[in-house]
C-alpha cells in the first residue's frame, strides 16, 4: 500500500538559524494506522507536522502525499488542508471565533460550501467530539478541556483522511485525556490516519499501532510498538530507556511490563 506520507532525503533551516530543523529526513507514514511520534522537544516533531501540510516547504528533499509530490501553488495546498488536518499543542493558536459555532464553521465555510452543509459539518463535529451544548458558548468562556474538543472539531469539519496532533494531550486533566482519546478512536475506525507527538511510552505501547523516533532532526526509528521496546539500542541512544517509565493516567498502570 502507498503509504499517506513519505519524506525523502528532507531538510529544513529556519531563517537565521546555522543548525538544520530537520537533516536527511527519510521516513513513509502507513495508512490507516495510529502512528505516535516521539523524540524530545527541539527533536523536530512541529517540523515534520508543518511539512505535512505545506505550512513549511523543504530547502532540499522532497515530501509526497499518497505517492504524489506536494504542489506549493495556492490551489494545492487548499486541497491538501482539506485533506490533511492539523491540531497544534496550544488550542489557543487555533480558536479566534467569537463563539464555538462560528469556530468550527470557518473551515468549510472558507471551502465554499453552502449553509446546510455548512451547518451539518459543524453538528456533526461538534457531536463527534461531544461539545453540542457548547456551540453558542463564547470561546473565551472555555475550559481548557474545552478548548481543546473545540480545536479538534474545528479540524474534524473539514472532513480530513489525515489527523496530526501536536501534543494535543499537554497540561489537561486525565478526564480531558480520556475524552481526546475517544474522539481519536472514532476518527480512526473510520479508516482514517491519526498521527501524533507524544512523551508518554503508555500512549506508544497501548495506544499506537506504528511508532516513529526523532533525535536532532533525524529519523532514528520507525516501526511497531513491540519493535522498539524490544530494540534496547535505540532506547539508549535515545535515552528513552531512562525517561519512559512513567504511565500516562488514561491507560493501565503496567509499568514496564513485556508485551
């Protein structure tokens, strides 16, 4: 199967920075999977999320979408942002509306669709995410748990195949987790992709089905759970080894046990 995404030889520099962001970067992303990416922070994981739908454009490298190479002319990449979803860590980089309805309508409203639709894009992503009896709430008035379902039904109106998440899970109570977690499952049992970054090795061994290690801008692992908790050399190269043992609240406390 062609996989959703795939980067060849990609490397990136930010303006006024003498270090590469991301340096022969080579990995493919499996469709249909829930993919968990990891590595520590200024590892290069908002990077390689901002390739994904054009918000970035390689120095060198090339990024494809489902076998074919990214365009960076206004048209594509409207249509890769319908297709490609994106949620960053902070929610509050994402909402600007005044209140939630008019949050989650300002995708498909920009997609020219007509009012009906419109509005049937924004109920059903508000119930998908559990957030109807929010919709005329004034966004300011959000909790952060709020804020984030918000965020995500903001993405999910545009109807994506794609779903990344920036380290959706960062300062929200277990509840919250929980509840961000149920709304990834019902993204993905409709045969979509999720990818997301994450610190958490519970959220890599319980929930991902497919795991993708960054270290200084460089793809260092990519493969199953069992994989690389099994692969004791990348773990110390790493140095996941030292700093993964604490579980994440919304799964089972198994500690470091086997698979």
């Amino acid at each position: 199967m062609i996989p959703v995404f795939e980067f060849k030889d990609v490397c990136f520099q930010y303006p006024g920075h003498d270090e590469f962001a991301l340096q022969g970067f080579n990995v493919k992303l499996p469709q249909g999977e829930k993919i968990a990416v990891v590595g520590r922070n200024g590892s290069g994981k908002s990077t390689f999320f901002l390739h994904c739908n054009g918000l970035y454009r390689p120095n060198s490298g090339g990024v494809f979408f489902k076998g074919e190479s990214l365009a960076y002319d206004r048209k594509a990449l409207r249509q890769l942002r319908q297709q490609v979803g994106l949620a960053f860590q902070n929610p509050d980089d994402q909402i600007f509306s005044a209140n939630v309805f008019q949050d989650i309508s300002f995708g498909p409203l920009n997609l020219d669709l007509d009012e009906d639709e419109v509005r049937h894009r924004v109920q059903s992503a508000a119930e998908a995410c559990g957030i109807t009896h929010l919709l005329q709430r004034p966004t300011h008035a959000l909790s952060g748990g709020e804020k984030a379902r918000v965020a995500l039904a903001g993405v999910l109106a545009m109807e994506p195949e794609v779903l990344i998440a920036d380290e959706p899970m960062t300062s929200l109570d277990p509840w919250a987790r929980l509840s961000i977690f149920e709304i990834f499952e019902r993204f993905h049992e409709q045969g979509k992709t999720i990818v997301m970054a994450t610190h958490s090795l519970s959220v890599v061994r319980y929930w991902s089905s497919y795991v993708i290690v960054l270290q200084a801008g460089r793809v260092t692992f990519s493969g199953t759970p069992k994989e690389l908790l099994n692969n004791p050399r990348v773990l110390e190269e790493t140095g996941l080894s030292k700093i993964w043992w604490k579980v994440d609240p919304a799964f089972p406390e198994n500690g470091a046990a086997d698979f």
